[in-house]
C-alpha cells in the first residue's frame, strides 16, 4: 500500500497569501472606480434620453389626440350632410305620397261619377226591356264608392322638432352638472378636506395632514381658495363654495353628467333617425301601393266609360222596339235584344267590381 | 338596458375611475337622485320637469355665486339677497328661451372653465392652463356659429357637450402636474395628453358609427326604391296583358260590324263575372227572358 501523502497546510496558505500579495487591489479599485462612473454617465444618460422620450411621445401623443379631434369634427360635418340628405329624401317621398294618392282620389271621383250615369244608362235600357218584356226584368244597379284613406306621416319638420327637444333637455342637463358641483358645496364641506390633504401643503408649507382641527380646515381652505377667489375674496364661506365646485370633486360631477348626457342624446339621436328611415320606407311603399291602385282604378274607368258607351249606342239602336210585342219581333232583333240584356248585365258586375 | 339603468352605470364605471371616489360616493345618492331627475325630464315630454330642472339649476348656481361673492352661508343671506337670487331664476330658469337657455348653459361651463383655470393655476402646468382655457374660447365660437346658422341647434348642444367633457377630463389628468419639480414636469405632460386622446377617441369611434349606420340608411334607401320601381314595372305589365283582352271583348261586344254580336256579348259578360246562368246564350234563353 502507497503512503498517504501529508496535507501541507502551512504551505497552502504561503501559497495563498503569496497569490493575494500579487493581486493589485488598488487597480482594481480604480478599475471599479471608473467603471462606476462609466456606469453612472450611462444612467445619467439613459435617464435624460427617458425624459427626453417622455417629452416627445407626450407631444405625439398630443398631436395625436389633435388629428383625431380634427377628424372627428370633420365626421361631425359629414353626419350632418347625410342627415340633411335623409331629411330631404323624407320630405321628397310624402310629395311623391301626396301627389300620387291625390292623382288616384281624382280618378276615384271620376270613376264614382262614371258608375252614376252608368246607374242611369241601366235604368233607361230597363224601360225598354221592361216595355217588351211579359214579365218586369230588374237589373242590379246598386255599388259603393270605393274606399281610400290618406295616410298622414311624420315629416322632418316634426323630426326636428323631437330631436331639438332632446338636444334642449341635453344642455339642461349639463347645466344641472354645474349645479350638482355647486350642491355638493353646500352640503359637503368635508370633501374639500380630503381633496387638501391628498393633493398638497398648505400655503404655509406645512404638510396639511401634519395639522389638527380648526388649522386644518383654515389651511385647506386657503390653499384650495389661492387666496384670491371670486371678485371680493370671501374667505372661507366662499372657499367651502368654490371649492366644490372649481376643483376635483366638482370635475367628477360633471364629467360624470356630461358623460352620461352624451352617450343618452347620442342614443336618442340614432332612435331619431332610425325612425325617420323607417318612415321613409314606409312611404315609399306606401306610394308603390297608391300607384297600383290608382292604375287599377284607371283601368276601371276606361273600361267602365267604354262599356257605359257601347250600351248607349245599342240602347238607341233598340228604342224602335220600344212597347213591341216580343212574338212579332224578328230573330235578329230579338238577338239583338238577347246582347242588349247581356251587355246590361255586364255593365251591372262593372259597378260592382272593387279594387283589391 | 333602460335609460336610467344606463345613466347610473355610466355614472359608477367613470367615477370610480377616479381616486375622490371613496369621498365623492357619500354624495352618489344625491348625484343619482340627480342623474335620475334628468333623465327623466330627457326621456319624458314634460315639460314642467324640464323647467324644475332648469330653476334648480339657477337657483344652485346663483346661491354658490352669493356665497363666493359676500362670503355668507345661506342661512345669513339677507331679505336683499334672496330677492336677487328669485329675479335670477326668473329670468333665466322661466323666462328664457330654449335656445338662449341652451346658450347660457355652454357660456356657464366657458365661465365655469376659465374659473377652474384660474383657482387652479398652481396645480396646471401652463400649457395645460393653455389648452384647457383654449376649450372656453371654442365654446363661444361654437355659440357665435350657432348664432350665424352654421349649426342646428341639436348639432351645436352634441358639439359644446364633447368640449365640456373633453375641459373636464383635461382638468382632471393635469391637475397636480403643475406641483411636478421642473426636471419631472414632461413626466406630468403624458397623463393629460393620453387622457385627452382617449377621449378623441372615443368621440371619433362614437361618430363613425353613427355616420356608418346613417350610410346604410341612404344605400338601403336606393336599393329599396329601385326594387319598388321594378315591383310596379312587373304590375304594369301584367295589368296590361289582362286588360288588353277585356278591352277587345268589349270593342267585340259593341262593334256594329262584328258578325256574332251575341256571342260577343257572352264572352263579355263571362270575362266581367257574371253569373253563366243568367246569361242569355241562346235563342231559347232569350225567348224564356222575355215571354
């Protein structure tokens, strides 16, 4: 078995301390030294270089929030031309409306008017019949007008008129805002306490939470008043007042207001003009439907007015058959008579014929 | 969600965002009780609501307005002072107009701004003071528009409440910036500036919708007319070919030269509707009509 070699431990730390007597503390020191101050310059540097970045992105940032405004006032102008173009295409469709359901009125009273000499034409062509005939004939010849309603709708005038209602509660709303700051004052002197000693020292440059009691108040008050408030100073009455008012709690408030007061006018807004589009529809179709009728009617008329015409002429041509006795009429007359009857009949299903 | 539902979730969401909210929600319920009186006079037709609003408005405001000026509290106002306060809420709260009510209350908020500015000027850094006294002097140019017929007065009321809001915001994101040590002051800068762009935003994307919804009216308008157009077209024609047939029975039934005149006659009286048995088709049918 190999000897176990002794551990030399005096010559371990000759060794050590030999290796630590080379080591250039003082270099390294300077080496430290300098390399702090690199690090320091660096940091200094980093910082200035955030500062300076803080600096330009809250200007971008402001110019941002310029360009976005800028756009959106120009969206606003846009909004308004399409809602003038809607108001106008309302306004359009209740003419076409009224101008195409008075069209077909007109040729309703005509064709009301063509049906009662139509009624006339059949009781002259009865006399005649009746005047041959053995037993008495009778013809129907009763009909009803035909029935329209005009249609009343809402048109722009009337549209503004609600949305202008809206717009008028909106600004008294906002107004009220201020008022609410303004009740706050009279009803919350302490919520000017709590906005002092957040936000900063007193005039006198003792820190507001340090004080106690009535110099607590005196100082809040003064630092939130600046010493001078409205015209004539007031002191602390006005100070509780203003307070409120011109400062955080009072912002909140009306901020608060404000914000809810845009989003409901926005929403009554679009209920607005959702309905106004609505009605435009609505007339539009409206119209088409008038537009039908009235061709119907018209188609009634004339057919009506020819019918009524031809039963004239065959009426005169037959009144030479006027009180005849039937046996000693010719074939030919008495077909003659045969179509006179059937074109009565015919004239008496035109009066009852309605528009679907 | 209903109008008053809305309103207090607005309300609690903005306000809490904010840190005088532990403070400010001792005095929600009275703010809501607020909130909910114009929301009311908003959403209903009364206008006897609308006008308590506007008297309590004036009444508050002119109250705050006597303590600022003679420093009393109300319960030491004078027979004098309550004398004035009655005349200013009768003529701003009942005797003005609607729209001269509208223009006081943007020329308020202008006044109520640069009062804000001024008492807190410590706190602002100047360009803040700037900006935001800057938002007053839009104000009265929106209400000089308005005046020279410019703007509806809906649109002029939807244009001062954005410069409120924005003045309000603006106030609040700058408010203690101008305390900031000078070397910390561009720090202050980028809370206002991000605050105010979040509203811009907010206002843009609330207006492109609305003009986006207000363009799909106007196409769906066209496509609607001319699909009402091409309904009529096809109406006409059909309408056309069926009354051109009646037409020619009837030019038949009545034409001196057509050979068959009592044929004609029944093809005629079949094509108006009536009834088969009782027209006369033949010489036996005419003979039993008339014996």
């Amino acid at each position: 078995m190999a000897e176990k070699k002794k551990f030399n431990v005096e010559a371990l730390k000759n060794t050590v301390k030999a290796g630590m007597e080379k080591i250039d503390v003082e270099g390294i020191k300077g080496k430290a030294e300098s390399a702090g101050e690199v690090i320091k310059d660096k940091a200094g540097t980093a910082g200035e270089m955030i500062k300076d970045k803080a600096g330009i992105a809250s200007d971008v940032i402001k110019e941002k929030a310029v360009e976005l405004k800028d756009a959106a006032i120009q969206t606003k102008d846009d909004i308004q031309e399409k809602l003038t173009e809607l108001d106008r295409m309302l306004d359009e469709e209740i003419t076409n409306y009224n101008d195409a359901y008075t069209l077909m009125n007109d040729k309703g009273i005509m064709l009301f008017v063509e049906r009662s000499r139509s009624v006339d034409t059949i009781e002259n062509v009865k006399s005649l019949i009746n005047s041959i005939a053995n037993r008495p004939k009778t013809f129907d010849d009763e009909f009803e007008e035909i029935e329209t309603n005009r249609r009343k709708f809402t048109d722009s005038c009337e549209f503004a008129s609600r949305e202008l209602d809206a717009a008028r509660k909106a600004a008294g709303g906002a107004g009220a805002a201020i008022a609410a700051g303004a009740s706050v004052a009279f009803l919350a002197p302490s919520a000017a306490m709590w906005v002092a000693t957040t936000f900063g020292t007193s005039s006198t440059g003792v820190a507001i939470a340090t004080l106690s009691g009535a110099a607590k108040t005196s100082a809040a008050l003064a630092w939130l008043g600046g010493g001078s408030l409205v015209s004539g100073g007031g002191g602390m009455a006005a100070g509780n007042a203003l307070l409120a008012m011109a400062g955080p709690v009072g912002w909140t408030i009306a901020g608060a207001t404000l914000l809810s007061t845009i989003v409901i006018f926005a929403k009554k807004r679009a209920k607005l003009n959702a309905e106004k589009n609505e009605e435009i529809e609505k007339i539009k179709k409206n119209t088409e439907s008038v537009k039908e009728t009235d061709l119907r009617i018209k188609e009634l008329l004339d057919e009506t007015i020819k019918i009524r015409d031809g039963l004239n002429g065959v009426f005169r041509e037959n009144l030479k058959l006027f009180g005849q006795d039937y046996n000693s009429i010719s074939i030919e007359d008495k077909n003659t008579l045969g179509s006179l009857v059937n074109n009565t009949l015919t004239m008496s299903a035109m009066l009852n014929k309605t528009i679907e | 969600m209903s109008e008053k539902s809305l309103i207090k979730e607005i309300t609690m969401e903005y306000i809490k965002s904010f840190p005088v909210y532990d403070e400010i929600k001792k005095y929600m319920e009275m703010v809501g009780q607020l909130q909910e009186a114009i929301c009311i006079a908003s959403s209903g037709n009364d206008d006897k609501t609308m006008l308590l609003i506007r008297i309590g408005t004036v009444l508050s405001l002119s109250i705050a307005g006597k303590m600022g000026t003679n420093g009393k509290m109300p319960e030491e106002f004078e027979r004098e002072d309550w004398e004035d306060i009655a005349q200013a809420v009768l003529e701003y709260g009942v005797l003005m107009d609607g729209e001269k009510y509208t223009e006081f209350v943007f020329e308020l908020y202008a006044r109520y701004i640069e009062k804000c500015v001024e008492i807190n000027k410590k706190e602002l850094s100047i360009s803040a003071q700037e900006e935001i006294k800057a938002l007053a002097d839009e104000l009265r140019d929106l209400t000089r528009s308005l005046n020279k017929g410019q703007f509806s007065e809906a649109d002029y009321v939807d244009r001062c409440l954005w410069v409120c809001f924005e003045a309000m915001i603006k106030l609040w994101a700058s408010y203690g910036s101008g305390l900031l040590p000078e070397k910390l002051k561009k720090y202050g800068d980028l809370i206002p500036a991000t605050a105010d762009y979040a509203v811009q935003y907010a206002r843009l994307k609330m207006y492109s919708k609305e003009k986006a919804i207000l363009e799909e009216y106007l196409n769906n308008q066209e496509i609607l007319t001319n699909e009402l157009q091409a309904k009529l077209d096809v109406y006409i024609a059909e309408l056309s070919g069926v009354s051109e047939q009646f037409n020619n029975l009837i030019k038949d039934a009545f034409d001196p030269n057509f050979r068959d005149k009592l044929m004609a006659s029944v093809n005629l009286a079949k094509a108006a509707g009536v009834d088969e048995e009782i027209i006369l088709d033949s010489e036996d049918k005419i003979d039993e009509f008339f014996n």
